[in-house]
C-alpha cells in the first residue's frame, strides 16, 4: 500500500489497495488523512514527519489506522523525502505494511511468557492477582474480571481494564463495592460446573434475556455497558476449580475468537498452577507464623513461670517428706528461697532439713503440717516466724499437694512472701493503738481530775481569804492550794505525754519552763545518767503552746535515755540566737531573725548519716520491734515546723547526738503596746451571767465567786434548763459561761440557739476535756474565747472580764 504527499501538512495521494483498505473510492485524500490514524498516535505521527521533512530523512514508525470495517490496525510506515534537483524538498514517497497479525502474534508470544514468568515470580497471593488480573489486558479484552472461590464460595472478585472511562466504569459496577457479589448461575455458573471455557463471539438478545432469568442487575449491567463479545476460562489445577477469569469487549466491533480461546486457556493453566503455588505457600507461611507464635508465647509464658519462681520477695520451693529418716527435703528451690539459707538454688537443690541444723522442734513442727496436708489432700496456710538459722524474716506461704506424673508420689509445693514489714507495722500499729488508749485514759482522767481540782482550788481561795496570814491555819491552807497547783501540773503533763493538750500558744519563758520539768526528767531518767542544765542569761522566750514545748523537750530527752543504755550525760541548754540572711540561707526554712535555741545533747551511741537522713520520718525507729512507734521525733518536727522554727542534729556514732531547736523569739515586754492588765483580785462586775455547769460542786464553786465578785448568777445544770432560764428571765443576760461537753446538747449548741434570740449575748467556754474532743465541737479554735479546768476564781473572773471588755463583734 503506497501513499505519496507534497509537505506533512498538505494533501495525500494513495493507491487503489490503500484506498480500499481504508475504505474509500478516492485516492486523492486531501487534508483529511489524519483522520485516519488513532487520536492517539496522530501528534507522534505528525511530529515524526516533520522532523523528517527538516532533516531531509528516511522516515519510519508505527501507527494504527482506521480500516474500512471500522477495526484498527497497525501498519508499519516507511516514507522516503523527494527533493528538487536543487535540494528543495517535494514531499514524501511511502508504502503502509499492515502488521496487526505480527503484533497480536508477538504480544501473544509475551502474553504466555508472563503467564510462564507467574509460576517464578512472586508467591505472595496479593502480588500475584493483581498481576493474573491485568494479565490479557487489551490483548484479549477490554477488561478483565477474576473470580476465586474457597470450596464452592465465592471469597473474591478483581478487575482490570483498559484506560477508557466506560471500561471504569463497568467494571466498578461489576465489582459492586458493597461487597455482595453473587456469580452469575447462567455464565460462570455454567464454567464452573463444566470445567469448561466458554467463548460468546457476539453477545446476543437471546443470551442477554437467558443472563436477565437468573441475574437481572447483571442482564441491566451488559444492555447499558454495550458488551460486545465475552470469553469465560476456568482456573483448574489438581483437579481443584479455584476460579475463573472473564475476558470482556465493550463498544467495539471486535470479536473474540478461537485464536484468543487458546490464548487464554493457556493463560488460565499457567495462572492456576501459578495460584495453587501462592496458596500452597500463603498457608505453609501461616503454618510457619502459627508456630512461631506458639513458641513465643510458650517462651513467654516459661519466662513468666521463671520470673514469677524466681521473683524478689517470692519463696518458692518444692518439698519432698523423708518418712524413712523423719525429714523433709527441700527438692526444688527458687533463688530468694535459697538465698535465705545462704545457697544458690543449685546447690541447695536436694538439701535435708536436718543437715541445715534447724531445730529439732522446727523440724517436727513443720513436718507435721507437710503430713497433715499430703493425707488430706488438700492445701494449708503456714506462718513460719524468723528463726536463728536462716535470714530473720517473717514469711506467710500456702502448701499445695501435687502428684508427681513420674512416679506418681505426692510432693509440697510452698509458695510464701515475706511478711517481715507487715508484721513490724502491725506492732507499731498495736504500739499506736495502745497508746491511744492509754491518751483516752488519760483525757478521762485528766477531765474528772481538773474538776475536782478546780473546787479544791476555789475553796482554798475562799478559804485563805478568810485567814490571817502566817497564822498555822493559813499555812496549811497554803499548802492545800500548793498540792492543787501541782496536781495540775501533772495532769497537763499526762496530757503533753500522750499528746493530747488543747493547742493555745502564748508567751513562754523558756528557761522558766526547762526547770519546771526538772524533776519529771530525773524521775525520767534514771539515777545512771547525769542531768546537766546550762541556762541562758537574758531569759529567753518564744510564742509557743507550752504544753507541746514540754512535749518536744520530753520526746528529746526519752530519745536520749535510750540510746544511753548504759548510762551517761543528758545536757539541755537554752540561748539567744540571730541569723542574718547568709546565715538563713546556709538553714534553709529559717528566716533572718532572733531566735530561742533550745539544745539537748546525749553521749549515746550516736547515728550514722543515713539514719540521720531518715529519723524525721513518721514511724522510722532504730529500735527493737515493740519498744517504740517511731513517732517521737516526728512529732517534735512537727510541733517545732508550726511554731516557725527548725530542728538541727548533729551525731556521730559512738559520741553522741546533739538537737537544736529554734525557734522564733518573742518581742520583749517592754516592745508590746497592750497596757497591763489590772489584778485578777481588783476585778468586778454587775453584768448577769448565764452559768451552765453539770458538775453541781464546779457549779456551786463558779457562782459563789461570780456572787462575790458582784455579778448576778442564774445557773443550770445542762443545756435544755439554761435555755429555760433564760426564757423567764426579763432582764438582759450579758454573758453565757458554758461547759463544752454536757449531756445532750454541747455548749456550742446552746450558745447557737442563745443568740437566735439573744444576737448580743456574749459567750466564754470552759472545759477539763482534751483537744480531740474539743475538735469535735469545734471549740478549741482561737477566735472562741476558752477557759482550760483547773482554773482559780481569780481567772474565772478575769476571763469573764475580758470577754465582756472586748469591742463589739470581737
């Protein structure tokens, strides 16, 4: 076929042969040439020629052209340049070679090479169908389809297509994303049941309303997409049917043959051995992953068994009994176990108990229970208490009889966990609730006491009032007053010990206070260590409860004693101090200013730094279990922390111990301005009193001195019977002065309902109970006005005074 043209861009002349190919009379053909090649190749084709018209060269490529039935086809172009005998360029002279047969039979050639290069190529089932699925595309069809099946269920559907929109199209319906694909019964159903391929040149109405019987989504989907012709390949390998690929043509008038039938039955065989092989694979790598799994987990799981036997604070160990020489055998033991003996477990694997050297009495206490437990066949709880012989520690462990699969005899297995520090905190915890007991003691004691005390106080008053004094009789009364005062003194100090004085800081002269405990220390102490005082000189004092300074003082000075115990020398000292600011920053908490230093230093056994790092610490103790709750000297940091100071140590072992105490100093008398208070004795009133008391002698005892003193007295003996007097008195009652806890209702609350209907009635509580049960009325804040039994008419009335004196609202 021969064709010849003056430019690239000019008219084209053909022969006859190339016209009738192209489906033409004229061989004259114009401008209109380029329409005859595919809209694909038309802007290569007219690039090459006129690259060769520029160069004057031979010019040769592909291309498709249209023929007359309306097929492409690809044709071999040649076109030599004819020129002028002066050069000029005249055109081309060319020949077409039509070469589709060529093509089809050498991609059919490359087709079946990659169907071959399947079975060499990749096993990973994925990688594999998207290649099987492109594989033919669009050598036998537009588009592709690939079914797989897992014993007769359709598990799966891919597709490929050319890169025409309508073949997207199709193909996305076809695949129905929403994942329910139903094969067709009348096409793929009828492959998969024959084994057979089945070939449809031409889709027909006929066939398309047999399609729409069974599938009419289907039969919709081929009327609109234009089908064309189909051709349907079972995959089958070992006489198993995995599956099936479907090749389709759309919109064209291209049919499917007999040459593409054995294309692509071909394709099919090499494609389900190929697919045969992955799944083979996939499922020998599952197989493989399975047990890999199976081995990590069991590795983790013996990890764990080993890490759990082998675990700190753990004591594992299996137990063999020894009826014949009355022993028992420690067979297996973990680490910590063994450990406790001073053995690794290899070496104490197989130990006796006898050959340890455990006690007789142990070892029979202990097989006993191993006996017991393997002839009843069922497991036991044993607490093994620290021995001499082994690590001093507490364990609490459960033994289980378990039958030996070898032999078929019982063996013991103990597990147990060191209960040594439960223990120690269960005794601290007795140690604390003893203590609380002996406080509660002492709070009901000290309450009954500071009662009875107050009336042997008020009566002495009244008693010495009416004496001479230096007369024998005022003397003895003197002395009766004396007694009170000391046995008050002990009360507060029964409460300070046991830490349960009402809160209430003041001015306190702190070398007054160091000597007032002098004999308590003595009687402390003991006659073998020396008691040494060295006072300061300018007398010096701090805000402070003094009730909780003798606390701190005690607690130090009972921590000295005991780590004397062979006797020694306790000094306690007391002094001024001034910090600069490089003095605070080298104390951090103490800020620039003067100071009380409060010293108490032993010649004990001393500590070393990392016991000093920790003796603040709530329940640290160095000693024995049972002789203490550790809570000394935390609660002298926490006294000493909330009235502003710090505690300094210094210790070393085997010379002593030495704890500073500073505190912040008070202002001078001279520096305050609150004028001095006139004498308890010169003060009086004529104001009224509500006095609510049920102790009938404190009572009786209050109300004769208030009387005294020129205040009118209504009294009651418990909440309901003030509130009735109060009611029926018309004048004005100025002042409630009210016991805290009485039966029924408490102080507080009668001074609550008061003030409902008295708002200006002022109110002064007075109590012998600790601070916990104040607390528990919320009375022993420092905004409500307090008086602490045992007290004196004289503070009586001075309290009473103060009260009424202060502003309104105070």
């Amino acid at each position: 076929m021969l064709w010849m043209s003056s430019s690239p861009r000019s008219g084209v002349q053909v022969n006859r042969r190339l016209a009738q190919f192209l489906g033409t009379d004229a061989t004259e053909l114009g401008e209109t040439w380029p329409g005859c090649v595919h809209p694909d190749d038309v802007r290569a084709a007219m690039a090459e020629f006129a690259a060769a018209a520029r160069e004057r060269r031979d010019s040769s490529f592909e291309m498709r052209v249209r023929r007359h039935d309306g097929a492409w086809r690809w044709v071999h172009n040649v076109g030599t340049p004819r020129l002028a005998a002066d050069g000029t360029f005249m055109g081309f002279s060319g020949s077409l070679i039509d070469i589709t047969e060529r093509r089809d039979a050498e991609r059919a050639l490359r087709l079946e090479a990659d169907a071959s290069a399947l079975l060499a190529g990749s096993l990973d089932l994925d990688t594999l169908l998207d290649r099987l699925a492109a594989l033919g595309v669009p050598l036998l069809g537009d588009a592709c389809l690939l079914d797989l099946f897992r014993h007769g269920e359709h598990v799966r559907r891919m597709a490929a297509h050319c890169v025409s929109p309508a073949h997207r199209a199709l193909m996305d319906e076809m695949l129905d994303r929403s994942g329910r694909v139903q094969p067709d019964p009348y096409l793929l159903g009828r492959v998969l049941a024959t084994r057979q391929a089945l070939l449809m040149p031409t889709i027909t109405d006929d066939l398309v309303q047999g399609v729409a019987g069974h599938d009419p989504r289907l039969a919709e989907i081929i009327r609109r997409s234009g089908l064309r012709s189909l051709l349907m390949v079972p995959l089958v390998a070992r006489g198993e049917v995995l599956g099936a690929i479907s090749y389709i043509v759309v919109e064209s008038d291209r049919q499917l043959g007999d040459r593409e039938l054995a294309l692509a039955t071909a394709v099919a065989g090499r494609a389900a051995a190929a697919l045969q092989n992955a799944e083979l694979y996939a499922a020998a790598r599952a197989e493989i992953a399975e047990r890999v799994r199976a081995e990590a987990e069991r590795a983790a799981s013996e990890a764990t068994l080993r890490g759990f036997f082998d675990a700190e604070g753990v004591y594992a160990c299996v137990l063999e009994i020894d009826d014949v020489h009355d022993d028992f055998v420690f067979a297996l033991p973990n680490g910590p176990f063994a450990a406790t003996y001073g053995f690794t477990a290899q070496e104490f694997a197989g130990t006796g108990a006898r050959a340890l050297g455990i006690p007789e009495d142990r070892i029979a206490w202990f097989l006993g229970i191993l006996r017991a437990c393997r002839d009843r066949g069922a497991p036991t709880t044993v607490e093994i208490s620290p021995s001499k012989t082994i690590r001093p520690l507490s364990r609490l462990g459960s033994i289980n009889p378990v039958r030996r699969a070898t032999d078929g005899r019982t063996v013991l297995v103990y597990v147990g966990t060191d209960i040594t520090e439960r223990k120690r905190l269960e005794a601290q915890l007795q140690q604390s609730q003893k203590m609380e007991a002996v406080g509660r003691l002492a709070g009901g004691v000290a309450h009954d006491f500071n009662n009875l005390l107050t009336v042997i106080g008020g009566c002495v008053e009244f008693l010495s009032a009416e004496l001479r004094p230096g007369e024998p009789p005022w003397h003895d009364a003197m002395q009766i007053r004396r007694a009170a005062e000391r046995g008050a003194d002990l009360t507060r100090q029964l409460l300070t010990f046991s830490r349960r004085q009402v809160v209430r800081p003041r001015r306190v002269d702190v070398n007054a206070l160091v000597q007032d405990t002098e004999k308590m220390f003595r009687r402390l102490l003991g006659e073998d260590i020396l008691l040494q005082f060295t006072l300061g000189a300018e007398a010096p004092s701090t805000f402070i409860d003094p009730g909780q300074l003798e606390q701190a003082l005690l607690n130090l000075a009972v921590n000295a004693r005991d780590a004397m115990p062979r006797g020694g020398r306790l000094g306690i000292a007391t002094s001024n101090a001034r910090f600069d600011a490089s003095d605070a920053a080298a104390r951090p908490g103490l800020a620039p200013g003067r100071y009380v230093c409060l010293s108490v230093s032993d010649t004990g056994v001393g500590m070393d730094a990392a016991t000093q790092a920790r003796i603040f610490e709530p329940f640290f103790t160095t000693k024995e279990p049972g002789k203490g709750t550790g809570l000394g000297l935390s609660t002298v940091f926490g006294i000493v922390q909330q009235a502003g100071g710090q505690v300094i140590v210094y210790s070393e072992p085997n010379v002593g111990t030495t704890f500073r105490v500073f505190l912040p100093g008070a202002p001078s008398p001279g520096d305050e301005d609150a004028p001095a208070a006139a004498p308890a004795c010169a003060q009086r009133g004529r104001e009224t009193v509500l006095l609510v008391e049920d102790e009938p002698v404190v009572r009786q005892l209050a109300r004769r001195a208030l009387v005294e003193r020129g205040f009118t007295v209504l009294d009651a003996d418990c909440a309901t019977s003030a509130a009735e007097v109060a009611a029926a008195f018309d004048g004005e009652i100025h002042i409630v002065v009210t016991d805290v806890v009485m039966p029924g209702q408490n102080g507080r609350e009668l001074v609550e309902e008061l003030r409902r209907r008295l708002p200006r009635i002022r109110a002064l509580f007075m109590s012998g109970y600790t601070a916990d049960v104040l607390l528990n009325h919320r009375i022993a804040d420092q905004s409500a006005p307090f008086l602490e039994k045992p007290f004196t008419v004289d503070q009586l009335v001075a309290a009473i005074r103060t009260v009424l004196d202060a502003p309104a609202g105070c």
